[in-house]
C-alpha cells in the first residue's frame, strides 16, 4: 500500500470553496498527455488493490465511515464505475445503495430521512448511486413532483431550492463532524456521447434492457439540468464534503480517476492499524507456544 499522502483538495477535478459563488467550466474528456487507455486499466488494477487495503485498515481502525456520492445524467456510467472501483473491496466493509423513486413510505418523511436511514457505519464505505441530491436536481426540473412530497405551501419554489442546499449543507456538515468522511463524484458526459451511449445500448442485444423510454425524454431537459447541477456544486461544494467533477466521455479515464481521488482522501486520514496492549501481547506469545507445541 504505497499510496503517498497528499491534499485531496490539489485534485484539479476538486471543486474548491472560497465563500463566493463557483462558476466554474467543467470539461467532459480528458486532459492532453494522459496515459493511453492500456496504460490507464493497468493504474486502475494497482489502486483497485490500494483500495482493498485501504478499506481493510479503515475497518480496523474503525474510527471513520466514508460516504461516496455518485451523481450523474443516464448513461454517465455510474454502476460501471461503482463495479470496477471496488470490484476487490470485502463486501463486509462495502454498502451501495441505489436510490430510485422515493416509496410511500419515504414520502412520509422529510427528504432527507431516507438517506438518513442508510449512511455508513464506522470502519465502512457506503456508496450513494444517486442520492439526496436528486431532490434538488430532478425534483427541481420537474416540480410536479413535489405534489407527492405533501410539503407546507411554497409561493416560492426559488426559496425552496435556497431552504434544501441549507439542509444538504448541513446535513453533511452534521455527518462529517461526526466522522463520515463525505467526497462527492459528478460523472460529467458529453451530450453527443449520451446520444452514442444510447444508440448502442438501442443497437446491442445485450444493452437493450438498460435503455428506457424516459431517457430520451429527460434528454430534452439538458440545459436545464446543466444549470441545475452548476447551481448544485455552487451551494454545496464545502471543504468538508467536496464535489469532484469527472470527466466522464473516456470511461477508462474516468473509472481511474475516481480510484485515485479515494484513495489520496483515505490515505489523508493517517489511519493506523489497532495497537495491541503489552498483557496482549504477553498472552498471545504464550499462546504461540501452546500453539507451536500442540
């Protein structure tokens, strides 16, 4: 495991937070000069192997859980992502939940209750596909679905949005003061790459099933979900809970790059494996014995 230490914050995909409003441009394909493709899968082997230990010691030292948040339009390439990132971590140590349409149940609670519900515990890694944020994402290019939600009157909706990135806010701040280390990923495609996406998925046999008709329809809301998600990085990017925004049109690029920023932050945390005590230590060596001389 020789993944040097370093600030997660020098990532150039990192979106930083100085207390003024971001605007930032977001690239979709790499930078120039990166390694060639099979260069890239043979870097993400080594930091799928890095993270593996780095999980294992997060479980042992049991002080941290680490919450990772994956957002994205269709075919960003989340689930390959989240399959190839920790296609070697215990599952024991590995929770990923994906959010769909909030259930009836949910529905009764506020709208953060249902994440709420399933945050990682010390010593593990939890795996939002999707999350919180849809509320203020989906919900917001289609406001008709806060008829379901049965909230309070709002003359407002702009006050609304406002009150949520409030909530997000401090929703997160509550989980990092409390030990949850919150790094958030923005898979960030092309538009002509989602239509290349599609097609194959229309023109393979195989991919057939992943594709839905309300793909193409929310393919129409793509300025709007644009402006959403700057507005979104723009109210909640914190030191405490950062938004990485990765380009996402080279998936190899992509899957490598989210490897490595997880496992800069985790080794960020200086864990340390448990110290035995001196009458432990003691015992077990007597125990060796019986052992050797059993």
């Amino acid at each position: 495991m020789n993944k040097p230490l370093f600030d997660p914050a020098s990532s150039p995909y990192r979106v930083s937070y100085n207390g003024d409003t971001i605007h930032q441009q977001f690239q979709t394909t790499p930078p120039d000069g990166v390694p060639n493709r099979k260069a890239l899968k043979a870097m993400l082997e080594d930091e799928t192997r890095i993270l593996d230990q780095l999980q294992r010691q997060l479980y042992a030292h049991d002080r941290y859980g680490v919450l990772l948040v994956f957002q994205a339009l269709d075919a960003a390439g989340k689930d390959s992502t989240i399959r190839s990132v920790f296609r070697r971590v215990d599952p024991v140590g590995l929770n990923v939940h994906s959010f769909k349409a909030p259930s009836k149940l949910e529905l009764e609670h506020d709208f953060l209750w249902r994440s709420n519900c399933v945050l990682p515990k010390r010593g593990s890694i939890g795996v939002f596909n999707r999350s919180y944020y849809e509320e203020v994402l989906v919900v917001r290019v289609h406001p008709k679905y806060l008829g379901g939600q049965r909230l309070p009157p709002h003359d407002d909706l702009d006050v609304l949005w406002q009150q949520r990135f409030e909530s997000i806010r401090r929703f997160e701040e509550h989980m990092a003061r409390s030990g949850t280390v919150v790094i958030k990923f923005w898979l960030k495609h092309s538009r002509d790459e989602q239509r290349n996406r599609f097609l194959s998925r229309l023109d393979t046999p195989e991919k057939q099933w992943k594709f839905h008709e309300g793909d193409a329809f929310e393919r129409g809301y793509w300025d709007q979900y644009m402006d959403c998600y700057q507005d979104v990085i723009n109210a909640t990017s914190r030191p405490h809970a950062p938004w990485y925004v990765i380009p996402a049109d080279d998936k190899v690029f992509m899957r490598y790059t989210v490897a490595d920023i997880i496992n800069r932050s985790l080794s960020s945390l200086h864990m340390a494996w448990p110290d035995v005590s001196a009458r432990d230590r003691s015992r077990f060596a007597m125990l060796r014995e019986q052992l050797l001389n059993d």
